[in-house]
C-alpha cells in the first residue's frame, strides 16, 4: 500500500473534522479558541486518530462512523501535552517545532486550554452512533477510563516522582504502559468499537495497541538521544537533562532497539486473525518502528 498518501488523506480527514468540532477562533472568548487552536493544528502526526480510522476499516466498519473518536482522542493527546510541557511539569518550550502554548499564551490559559481540549472531548465522542454491541456510552467510558489518574494521568505521576532516582525495568514498564499505550492502545479499541468488532478481533486489537503502544515510547526515548531538536520538533535530550529514566539510560542503546524490534513484532503477530484487512495497520507498526522523528 501506499502509506505515504493514506497518512496524508486520513490527517486532512481528521483535520477538516476537528475543524468542525472545534468552536471558531472568534468565538467568546476568543482567546481561549484560540490557544486550543493553536496546539491542535501545530502539525503533530495525528498518529492515533489515524489508528483509530484504520482499525474501523479493519474491521469492516466505516471512516465516518470512527471519526468523533478519532478526533477526540486527538484532542486528549493534545490536552496532555500542553499540561506536560508546563513550567510545573516537564518544562519545554517547543512542541510540534514551535513555541509551547505556555510560552505563546501564558502558563494560565495554556492550563484553560488543556482543560477546554480534555472537555470537548467527550462533547465529540458523545456524538459517536451506538452499534449492536458498543453504546456510545460504552465509548465515552473506554477513552475516560484510559484517561484517568489509573492510566494517563498515572503514568504522568509516576513519571514526575520518578525523575533523578534509579527505578527498575519494571517501574519504567509500568510508567510507559500507562503514559503511552494505554490511550494508544484506547484510539484503536475505539476504532474497532466504531465498527461493532467481535469480542475476538477488539481483543486482538488491543494486544496489537499494547505492545506497539510500548514500541512506540521506547523509540520515543531512543530518538531523544539520538536526534536533534530540529529533527524532532521538540527539544532533545531533555530526559537527559531532567535525569529521566529511559530505557537507554537503564537498558542501554542497543538492547532498547531490540526491544522496539521485539515489541513491534509482537504487535505484527497479534494481527494474524486480521488476514488483508490488517494490511494498513501492519504498516503502520513498520513505519513507526522505522521513524526518525
């Protein structure tokens, strides 16, 4: 398939939606519509709305159906870096290649802004259509669920009393599974849910989410060594700099990209049942493992 092109329709798709989602600029007050606008049109990947569409296709359902998903968890990806790059938290000043929202609009409105993208979120995913086996409160509970403080906001804690103290494999694990996969893994469950997936295949998927969610964020820790700020839009070595624990710095370079080779293959493998139809997301695990930035 053609990865390049499929990436750049389903990125405009989800674009044009959020568009629509998302209150105009010169809505009251407009400052606030503003700085949500800013952060969410920054250019990032759209990585897991564009998980979410393509585990509705392979399961048979619409891109249609899938998209107030798809756009809502874009929303709380983007709600969760804004509050991440804060003074108080990891204090950055570029994301996305550009000054941070607290930067360009103040450390108060960036905080307004990360709530106002977290809010509008379930406003979007409220509107998702219930199928025969997932209501569309089932689908509000699944992303609040991974949102929470067991999950997202767990992994942010355990990230933040974890800087400058040697933890083990496992507690960096843990801080991954929760900051990382687990609303990844929640973009493509959502997917399958929008497409009324069988018990068997939303399983499959989220064994699929899970081990490339982790994949994901050990490549995330090699890249910040490895590239440059250009490069990556955000500044490097910063984990380096908070004294961090990342998975080259516990487990060494080497052994970290065997583990994105391993974990990315184990996310391939639980595809199987998925046959042709899982073509897209077998390459999207490949471009992942393979990216630069």
């Amino acid at each position: 398939m053609d990865l390049k092109n499929y990436l750049t329709a389903r990125c405009a798709l989800v674009d044009r939606a959020l568009h629509t989602h998302l209150p105009r600029p010169s809505v009251k007050p407009p400052t606030i519509h503003k700085a949500m606008r800013y952060s969410i049109f920054a250019g990032g990947k759209r990585l897991r709305p564009v998980l979410t569409l393509a585990a509705a296709e392979a399961c048979g359902g619409s891109v249609e159906r899938a998209l107030p998903a798809a756009c809502a968890v874009e929303c709380i990806h983007t709600y969760s870096l804004i509050h991440d790059d804060l003074p108080c938290m990891d204090d950055d000043d570029l994301r996305r290649g550009r000054p941070t929202s607290h930067k360009v609009y103040g450390e108060g409105i960036a905080v307004l802004a990360g709530d106002a993208l977290l809010t509008v979120a379930f406003e979007i995913l409220a509107k998702a259509e219930s199928t025969s086996r997932y209501k569309t409160h089932a689908l509000i509970s699944e992303l609040a669920h991974a949102s929470g403080s067991q999950w997202l906001i767990g992994g942010q804690v355990a990230d933040l009393e974890g800087e400058g103290k040697k933890i083990s494999g496992a507690e960096l694990k843990y801080i991954h599974r929760c900051k990382t996969a687990a609303l990844l893994t929640t973009s493509i469950r959502l997917g399958a849910m929008s497409a009324n997936a069988t018990p068997a295949r939303l399983s499959a998927l989220t064994d699929f989410g899970q081990a490339l969610g982790l994949a994901f964020q050990v490549i995330d820790d090699i890249l910040d060594v490895t590239q440059t700020t250009e490069k990556l839009g955000k500044t490097a070595g910063k984990d380096v700099e908070a004294t961090k624990a990342t998975y080259p710095a516990i487990f060494g370079l080497e052994r970290s990209r065997k583990e994105a080779h391993r974990l990315t293959a184990a996310a391939r493998a639980a595809l199987a049942p998925f046959g042709a139809k899982g073509e897209t997301l077998q390459a999207l695990a490949g471009y992942l493992l393979n990216r630069d930035y």
